[in-house]
C-alpha cells in the first residue's frame, strides 16, 4: 500500500516495522524474524479491521476519495464485454471527465455512462479530476436518449467532487446542462440503475443519479456539499469539516436510512483500495440483482415508479 | 408622485410628532445610494426611479403587484418534518428557521397563490430570498409540488420568481433531493400541456439554478440579475483569473443563450399575460381595465369584479389582498 491516509499512520507504522523485519531477515539468513512479524501482521490486520469498523463520516469522505479506489474505467473495464465508448455532445466538445458507451453486461446490451476522475497526474488533467462540464452532461443526455429509443437499460457510475466551477462551463450553461441531464434521467422509459462508487458530490452527482435504483459503495459518500464548503459557510472556518461531515449525514449508512440510498454495495476489509478486484466483484453482483429486478417492469411502470420515489422523498425512513 | 404630500408633509409631520415617526421611511438604493422615500419605493415594487436597480422584493409584496387587484389566494404547502437530520453547525437549524420566520413573516422561503392577471389565471410561486438565502429545503419541494399540482387542477400556466442561493444545506441531501423532486413537479405541468414560466431573479444560484429554474418553456430574467450554478469567487479560485464585467448577471445570460427576455419588474406582469396566452392559444388579453393594487380601497372594488372566471374559488386556502 503506497497510500496510507492520514487517520491510517499507525497501520503505517506497524505495517512499515514488519516489512523492515522482513527486509532485515533477508539479509541476514540467520535471522528468523517470522513469527514476529506474523504477530505484527496481525496486529495490523485488527488494526484495520478496527479502524474501517468505526470511520467517522469525515474519515469516509478520505477513503471516498482515495485515489487508488477503483474507477469508472475499471469498472467498465472489469465488469462488461464489447465496451464501445461514444463521444461528444454534437454541440461543443467531448468531455472526457464523463465517460461512456454501448456495453454487453453478462450478455445484456447497456449504457454505461460514469465520471472518470484519472488515475495518475496526467490522466487526471485529461479527465478534469472527474469534474464534468455540461458538455458531460449533454454527451449524457445523448446516451440516455439512445438508450432509450433502443430499450437498453442505462446503468451510471457516479464519482465525482461536483461539476467543474469554471468561466466556460458558465457560459454554456452548467446549470441547464445539469437540470436536463437530471430530467432525462427521470423520463427515460428503461431501467435506471445508479452506483455511488465513491464522490458523489452535490448537482454534479444528481444529474446521474435520477435512478429507479440507487446502490451506494460501503464506504461511498452523497451530499448536497463537501463537508469543508458547509464548513466554510456555516462554521466560517474551512476547518470544520469534520463537524460539517457530521452533521451532514452523508454516508451511505445514513442515506439508507434516509430513504435515499436503496442498498449498500459492501467493500472489502480496509475499504475498496485496498482490494479493487472484490470490490468490482461486489458491485457486478449488486448490478445484476439490480437489472434483474427491473427486467420484468413495463416502460409506463419504470418512469412512474421513478417519478414517484422522488416525490415521496422525505417523507419515510427519517428516524436517522 | 406627489412632492407635497410624500416629501413635505411627512418632513412636517416628522417635526410636529417626532416619536411617532418611525425612522424607516427612507432607504437608499443599494445601488446608487439616492435616498427613496418608503411608499415611493413600495409603489415601484422596489426598483430605484433614480437608476433602474431591481432590490429586493418578497414574494407576497411582489404578487399582490400582480395579481388583479391585488388579490390571490394562498396555495396550503403541505408541511416537510422539520430538521429531520438533527442539524447543529453554530445554531441549531430549528432556531435559524424560527429567526427567518419572525424577521420575514413567512413560513418557509416559498409562497404560492392562484389569482388571475389580466383576468387570465396563474399560479404563482415565489422564492424569499430574506428567508435564510431562497434556499431549496424540502418545504420549497413541497411548495412547488403543490404549485404543479394546483396549475394541473386549474388548467392554468405555472410562474416561478426564483431567487436563492441554492438548496439548504441543513436538511443535507434531503435539499439536494429537491432537485430531482422539482423537476418531477415541473415535468408534470409541462406534460399536461400547460406553460412553466421562470423569472429569474438576483440572485439565482448553485442547485435551484441545476434544477426547475434552467428548465422552464419561456426564460425570462430581471435586469442585472446574478443567475449561475457556481460562484463568482469559487470560479476565481479554480481558473486564477478574474471574471469578465457583468459575468453571470441576466444580461450576460441572454447574450449566451441561456434565457430569452430580460425585463424589468414593472413589465413582467404584461409578459406573463402575452406569453401565456399565446402559448395557451387564447384570444389577447383586454388591457387598461384592470391594473395591479394600487391602493386598498381601489383593490378590493376591482376585485370583485373578477371572480368570474371557472375554478377561482372554492379553495381551502385564505384570501389574501393587498
């Protein structure tokens, strides 16, 4: 593990003191270091366990976005066959903070369309740090009306900090971008599906997220702000992102219980960085129950039963 | 208006009964910094004469501007459960909205009413943005769910004034569930074949902007309105440089397509009435026999005279005049 979040130094240490022993004992054929450092593995292990057991919510905001957790591309890359990625908005550009595309997911033809936040420093920029511009949205708006001229079921994968802040994306509309994408959602007459895999951060998450079921990764957060804007506005102190996170409900424990969240995806021991291939494996599983049981719902049924979730939110499941 | 009676007279009163004065008679514009005199002011619906600046307006202030006569009825907004997240940052949320309350008179950032302009029927729903900033909690859902819902019943266009800072943070993502909420809401006059009008006013912002109020059939926006999804300051501080003049005001909205009329407060009612009786394909509204309030004993002669329209009353809400 090369990235170890801040609350994790003392995994660090422990982790970092048996990997010395190790690397000791190979010098030193004489040594028989093994049983100690099993016994420091173990340790590390319970630590973990402990620590991923108990994350606060600002804790959960820090693994959401570690940066070694799975992405969107190594979900469509793990998860479906014959990816074929389509491009542009026929407007403006393509925005490749929102990637998507025809699939094959256990045979069924879908759209998968997803934020993709990078994965080294060069990829990130390419990507926008997986903040969209309404060129994003718009190209999502177009795979969404693809889908549903061909009866495909869409399926998103939401990752992102919030749609990007910037002049141009201003000036073409951020805000019209993300209300259409958000009411395409809402219309679209095929199955809806929607995976918070990690980030999903105020109006850039909504816009995908409009779903007939909504799953959440363990570990994965939603919320109307980052926990340091709340902060800065409420508290006048950026620095209060911890009691912002708090008092913000947005672990995917509490928006289950807020009726937002319809299930919960669970992530390995030590979240999902630290195994991305179980992680995917879970959510593939997540997926299919998901599809499955949207399969036999008429089109009339799927746009009402989406319609109606929305408007009755709020008004059960509030006992958090 | 009258120099005598609304500058001279209240400056003698003012000498003869000083503690009966109160002292907020006159305000000046945020803009140019004349002195405007209370009822003057009232009677441009808070635009300066002096240099056209758009202050702020309550909803209840603008629609009784509106409305025929005055007079409307409030729509009955079902009530959300209150701070279902147990929301403390430095107050607790329950009492930042008890403040809101006492200083606005108001219930929640939102209020809706049916009346007639023109004698043609409209649903109003306006934001208050002196109500913790306009912002989206699950009343201003529920209010514009029942803004739809009324529109629908009457058969009738559906205006929305927009005016906050985006949803309320202290309801978490219950507010940001609004987004999807409203756009339900408002899909649903649209389908029924009915106009969904925005008026946007300063200022519009963050998750309002990302929902019904980018999604209307007509556009239209008060003269230097603020309308945008991010803020100034959070652009600057991403792209490191600074903004063009007049960036994200109506103006520079219209030139960028993203609205179709700027107009001034003074003119919107006669828009609506045009726009929506076109849209509705009815014949053009007769002008000059009805104006908005102008005062209460003219308001209510006026208005007695307009009930004849279908469905205007029999409404469970309370009449309310100017």
């Amino acid at each position: 593990m090369a990235n170890y979040l801040e609350f994790e130094k003392p995994l660090a240490e422990i982790e970092g003191k048996a990997e010395e022993l190790r690397a000791l004992a190979r010098q030193n054929s004489e040594m028989d270091v093994e049983k100690e450092a099993e016994a420091l593995d173990q340790k590390a292990a319970d630590l973990l366990a402990e620590l991923y057991r108990t994350l606060t919510p600002w804790r959960k905001c820090q693994v959401a976005r570690h940066p070694d957790r799975p992405h969107c591309k190594d979900y469509i890359k793990a998860l479906f066959q014959e990816f074929t990625p389509l491009s542009g908005d026929r407007n403006f550009a393509d925005d490749h903070a929102v990637m998507g595309g025809l699939a094959r997911f256990n045979d069924r033809p879908i759209v998968v369309i997803g934020h993709e936040k990078g994965h080294d420093t060069k990829s990130r920029i390419e990507r926008n740090f997986g903040m969209a511009r309404p060129e994003g949205y718009r190209k999502a708006i177009r795979l969404m009306d693809l889908a549903d001229r061909f009866g495909l079921p869409i399926v998103t994968l939401v990752d992102t900090t919030g749609a990007y802040p910037g002049r141009g994306a201003e000036e073409r509309g951020q805000s019209e971008a993300i209300a259409r994408s958000t009411e395409k959602c809402l219309n679209v007459k095929v199955p809806l599906v929607s995976i918070i895999i990690g980030e999903g951060g105020s109006g850039g998450a909504v816009a995908f997220a409009g779903a007939n079921r909504l799953a959440m990764l363990e570990h994965a957060v939603y919320s109307v702000i980052s926990p340091e804007g709340c902060a800065s506005i409420l508290w006048k102190d950026a620095g209060k992102m911890r009691e912002a996170a708090e008092a913000l409900k947005l672990t995917a424990q509490d928006l289950e219980k807020l009726g937002v969240a319809d299930q919960i995806i669970p992530e390995p021991v030590g979240g999902a960085q630290r195994d991305p291939d179980a992680t995917i494996a879970n959510v593939g599983a997540a997926l299919e129950e998901m599809l499955t049981a949207l399969d036999k719902k008429t089109p009339k049924e799927l746009l009402q039963e989406r319609r109606q979730k929305f408007l009755d939110i709020g008004t059960k499941g509030l006992a958090a | 208006m009258n120099w005598i009676s609304n500058y001279v007279r209240p400056k003698i009163n003012s000498i003869f009964s000083r503690r009966e004065t109160p002292d907020n008679l006159w305000s000046k514009c945020d803009s140019c910094g004349t002195m405007l005199f209370h009822r003057e002011l009232k009677d441009a619906q808070n635009v300066c004469p002096n240099c056209d600046h758009h202050m702020h307006i309550s909803p209840r202030e603008r629609f009784k501007h509106l409305f025929d006569g005055g007079l409307f009825t409030e729509v009955e907004v079902p009530k959300p459960i209150v701070d279902p997240l147990h929301f403390r940052d430095q107050k607790k949320y329950p009492d930042r909205v008890k403040i809101a309350q006492k200083s606005t008179g108001e219930e929640d950032a939102m209020l809706v009413a049916t009346g007639e302009i023109q004698r043609t029927p409209f649903v109003l729903a306006g934001q208050n943005f002196k109500f913790m900033g306009g912002s989206m909690g699950m009343f201003v859902g529920n209010a514009i769910v029942a803004a739809a819902n009324e529109a629908i019943a009457r058969k009738c266009p559906l205006v929305i004034f927009t005016a906050a800072g985006g949803a309320r943070m202290q309801e978490g993502i219950l507010s940001l569930m609004q987004m999807p909420r409203t756009t339900v809401a408002v899909d649903m006059v649209k389908e029924a074949g009915l106009p969904f009008i925005v008026v946007l006013t300063h200022p519009t912002t963050g998750g309002v902007t990302a929902s019904f109020a980018m999604l209307g059939d007509v556009h239209l926006a008060e003269p230097n309105a603020l309308i945008g999804f991010a803020g100034a300051r959070v652009i600057e501080q991403t792209i490191r440089e600074s903004l063009p003049e007049g960036f994200q005001r109506a103006e520079y909205l219209l030139d960028h397509g993203m609205i179709d009329r700027v107009v001034a407060r003074k003119d919107i009612r006669e828009e609506l009435v045009t726009i929506c009786r076109m849209l509705m394909r009815q014949s053009p509204a007769i002008k000059g026999d009805l104006a908005a309030c102008e005062d209460d004993a003219t308001a209510e002669t006026t208005a007695t005279g307009t009930d004849s329209d279908k469905g205007a009353d029999g409404d469970s809400g309370k009449d309310k005049k100017g």
